[in-house]
C-alpha cells in the first residue's frame, strides 16, 4: 500500500499506451511538468506490451502506425511486429523523459469530481492523487472480452484470452481450438497451425482478407530514413493519402467496395481449393462492414490437414469436448479465446463519478456519447483519448490520438486564460455533435453492410469509429470552442455560459 497522503497535480493521466505516453509528450511540449501517468501494468505500451501472442504485428504501416513526433528510421518491417512496436513506445519514454512522471501498478480504482474543490479525487492501488484535469487514455481495445460459455470452468485443459496469452504453454503437438476469426486470430492461427497437432477454428462470421503487402525495409531504406528524414516523411504522406482516399467508399459510397471485394474473393480462389471450405470462409455481407483483415498466411493456414474451420459459435463445453452451436463436437487440450474486447461497455466508465454522483457508465446506458470524441457532458475537465466515435476502419489510430493532443492542448490552455476552475460541455453543444455524427454514419457500410461487428453497441449503434477523414478529425479538434463549453468559475460555483 502506498502513503494516505493526497498527491496533488494539475494533470493526471491514465494509461502509458500510444494515447497515454503521446498525451504525456504533449504536456511537457506545452510547458506542462506538473503530472502524473497512473498505469496498470508493469511497463509502458498498452496494447503492445498486452498482445504478445505469436505473429501479433500491427496492419497499418509502421511509418504511418507510430507519432508523427517521434519518427522511427529503424521500422524492421512494413507492418513491424509487436515487440519493435513495444520497444519504439519505451524508447518514446526516454526520448521525452517522461520516466520520471510514470507511476506503474497504478490501476485507477476509482475518479470522483469533487464540485467543493473543482478537482478530480482519484483512488489507485497505490494511494490518492487529486488533479484539476483528468486525461483517461485506457484504451478502447485494452479489456479483453470472454464469452461465458456454459461448462468452462470444468474444461480441464489450458484457457486464455489472446491478450493474456500465456507462453509457459507449450503448444507443440496440442489440440488447439482458436475462438474467434477478428484480427488477432488470423495472426494467431497461421503462427500457431505448423506447431499444433490438431487447431480447430470457431468461426461465427468470416471475414474479408485481403493481402498484406509485407516484407522487409532493407538497410539501404533505413539509412536513406535515417540521413534523409524528409523521405519518410513523404512516405509517411503517401501512406496516409491513400487511405483518406479509400474511406470516402466505407463512409459515402459503399458501391465502391465492389472492386476490393472482387480482390478479397480471388484472393480466396487462390489459397483455398477445397469448395467446401471455401464456401465456409466466403462472407455473406458487404466488404468493410466489419474490420478487413490483412494477411497473406491466413488462408494458407486454414487449407492445411491439421485445421478445421466449424462455421459455427462456440455453443458449451463439456469435459474437454466442445460443442458447436451446429452440433459438432471437438476434443481439445486448450483454447485460446480471439474474442475481442470490452469495447462499448468500457470498464473504467464504472469508475468515472462525475457530477451528481453519475458514473460514466450510467451515463452512457443508451450509448457512448461525447463532444468531438473527447469530453463528455458533467464531467467537468475530463479527456478522453480514444473516446466516442474516434476509431477508424481503415487507417492509423496514431493520427486521431494526435488530433485529440492538439484538443488536449488548447483545452488547457483556454483553462489558463479564462481563469475557469473547470469546463463543462453544454447538453446542446454535445448533442448536436453526437446527431452530426450519427447522420453521417447512417450510409456507412459499418452501419448498411449487413454484419453485426464490434463497431455496434448492443442497440445498433455504431459509438465507436469515425464517419470521415483523419483530416476531417483534425480540423474538428484543433482549437477548443468556448461556446461549447460552460465555464465553472469558482468551485461549487454556477456554470457561467459564455
Ligand atoms: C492486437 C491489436 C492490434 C492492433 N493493431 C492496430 C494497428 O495496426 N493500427 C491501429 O491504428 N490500431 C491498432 N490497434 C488498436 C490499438 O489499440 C490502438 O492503435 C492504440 O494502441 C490504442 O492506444 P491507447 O493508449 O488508447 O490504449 P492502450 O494501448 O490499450 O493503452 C491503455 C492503457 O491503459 C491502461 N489502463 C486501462 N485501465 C486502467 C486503469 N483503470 N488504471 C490504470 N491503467 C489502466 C492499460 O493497462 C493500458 O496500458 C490494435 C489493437 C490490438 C488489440
């Protein structure tokens, strides 16, 4: 246990992963020291010191998947595995020195918004902290989700979640059944299928895979990187293009998604010459409407003799045996669960009180909800990095959690000149936000594409990626407008409108 005494600081942030640690680089470029990052795990990283299972890499490009602050020349690869990911994160840490602003084996237990003082209490494992602004960066995809199927507890082999993943088991030789065909099980089955004797997918929806263009940056390219900066910066430019371009189809006009859907189809043709199998993987909505999945190993994998696809949920377990919802029956030693995580239904959204004692959660029954992804209506000086409708389909999450420092920053700065204690977002400033959004997001393939995908809440409703460009994010997080903001003067003050 740590000392009772409060430590006081004008910023708290929770989480080191990329939103958290950027969020930290922002606040000492703007002259902020007076902070603190309250972490969980044992070390920085968030996603990518979580994920480690076998072929875990990201599927954006390592030039463009990293802060456009912190270029990285040495990239290994196109789309770079999960332990350069995690070393470029720590590195960021003593590029930046924010070592010292670290507080690890910090879970945030609890953050209350005190009206009396203007200020956020918060509880951790380790003792309270009280700060005039909360920054939450505990990531959207950071609370691994396992379905409760009935007879688990009994099943006598190996369990764990594909971000737990636990390498003391040796899987050599095994009878694996994968749980899941998102993205981190078509990087699991082809690293773990030559291994096992036997790997046995659960697949309630398959997914469109396309190529993953992926290979090597040779030495001669890191070297050009290195002395020659502005060329991964035009790189890094093209990259990011490209994919502004491809999300007017996902967004305005699905119809256009026909041509990649022919790609993702001969891409099946090709690897899969069993009809049978191949009828399993063929999806039966539009390419897009869930996440499209970048692998050139998958479908390979899953044309082996030692894997068979059940296109079928995972219904009960009895013994070791596990039932399919079609009835078939499995015998395995172990079950690695790719089912995703806690993505609407946000965990620390219980620990969030705000004003009138309302948590998050309670807040967010019908949905999350927020102005401009970040701040959210009485929870005076609280920033979500990651928040409502911010996540993308397509291209680098790195770029909205920048969009989002830039708010960060200005946010603090307009606290600084209006002399406020706090600001508040106004109910209509948030609601016309929240309706703006909405409205683009009907015609989205997300929303038309005829699948049910992690992106919806469990009303229908698609809170969790943006409905436009990166470009677009950035210009509508730039600056903080006032008007959308009540200002709380003084502590227990009434909110002044400007
Ligand atoms: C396997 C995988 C691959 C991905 N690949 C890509 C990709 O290629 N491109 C892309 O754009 N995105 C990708 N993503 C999405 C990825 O999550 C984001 O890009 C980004 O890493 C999120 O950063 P974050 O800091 O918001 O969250 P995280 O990295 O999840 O970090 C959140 C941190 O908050 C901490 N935390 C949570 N709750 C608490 C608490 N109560 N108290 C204290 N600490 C807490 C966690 O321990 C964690 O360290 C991937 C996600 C996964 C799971």
């Amino acid at each position: 246990m740590g000392s009772s005494a409060v430590q006081q600081v004008k910023v708290a942030v929770i989480g080191s992963g990329f939103g958290g640690l950027g969020a930290a680089v922002r606040l000492r470029q703007e002259g902020e020291h007076d902070f603190v990052v309250l972490e969980r795990g044992a070390s920085v990283g968030g996603t990518w010191r979580d994920n480690s299972y076998p072929g875990c890499a990201c599927d954006v490009p390592s030039h463009l998947y990293s802060f456009s602050f912190a270029p990285n020349p040495d990239w290994p690869r196109t789309f770079s595995g999960q332990p350069e990911i995690r070393k470029y994160l720590e590195g960021v840490v003593d590029r930046f020195g924010l070592r010292g602003h670290l507080r690890f084996h910090h879970t945030v237990t609890g953050a209350r918004w005190d009206e009396g003082t203007a200020r956020w209490e918060i509880e951790t494992e380790q003792g309270r902290y009280s700060a005039q602004v909360l920054v939450a960066a505990t990531g959207p995809l950071s609370d691994p989700s396992v379905p409760d199927v009935p007879g688990i507890a009994d099943f006598p082999g190996e369990v764990f979640h594909s971000a737990q993943w636990n390498h003391d088991y040796d899987l050599a030789g095994k009878r694996v059944a994968v749980i899941g065909t998102g993205a981190s099980a078509i990087q699991i089955v082809p690293a773990i299928q030559p291994k096992a004797g036997r790997l046995v997918l659960f697949q309630r929806t398959p997914p469109w895979v396309m190529n993953r263009m992926d290979r090597d940056i040779t030495a001669a390219e890191r070297f050009v990187y290195r002395h020659l900066p502005a060329s991964q910066k035009a790189l890094r430019g093209a990259l990011w293009l490209v994919r502004e371009y491809q999300v007017g189809a996902f967004v305005k006009r699905p119809g256009l998604l026909k041509v990649p859907e022919a790609l993702a189809l001969a891409n099946l043709r090709k690897h899969v010459k069993d009809p049978a199998l191949r009828v399993k993987l063929t999806p039966d909505y539009r390419f897009g409407c869930k996440r499209v999945l970048l692998s050139n190993t998958y479908y390979p994998a899953l044309a082996q003799p030692n894997v068979d696809v059940v296109a079928s949920g995972l219904k009960e377990i009895k013994g070791s045996t596990l039932v399919a919802s079609d009835g078939t029956e499995h015998e395995v030693d172990a079950i690695v669960f790719s089912t995703g995580f806690h993505v609407t239904d946000l965990p620390v959204a219980e620990h969030i009180t705000g004003m009138n004692g309302r948590t998050l959660a309670e807040e967010w029954e019908d949905g999350m909800a927020g102005l401009r992804g970040t701040t959210v209506r009485g929870f005076p000086n609280l920033l979500l990095i990651i928040g409502p409708n911010t996540g993308l389909g397509n291209s680098s999450m790195v770029l909205m959690i920048e969009s989002q420092l830039n708010y960060l920053a200005d946010y603090l700065r307009k606290l600084g000149s209006t002399g406020a204690a706090a600001l508040d977002v106004t109910a209509s400033a948030q609601l016309r936000w929240s309706d703006e959004v909405q409205r683009r997001m009907a015609r989205t393939v997300w929303n038309t594409g005829g699948c049910r995908s992690w992106y919806l809440d469990a009303k229908g409703n698609n809170t969790t990626l943006w409905p436009g460009t990166t470009a677009h994010f950035r210009r509508e997080t730039r600056t903080v407008d006032l008007h959308e903001y009540d200002l709380i003067r003084t502590p227990a003050a009434a909110p002044v409108n400007v």
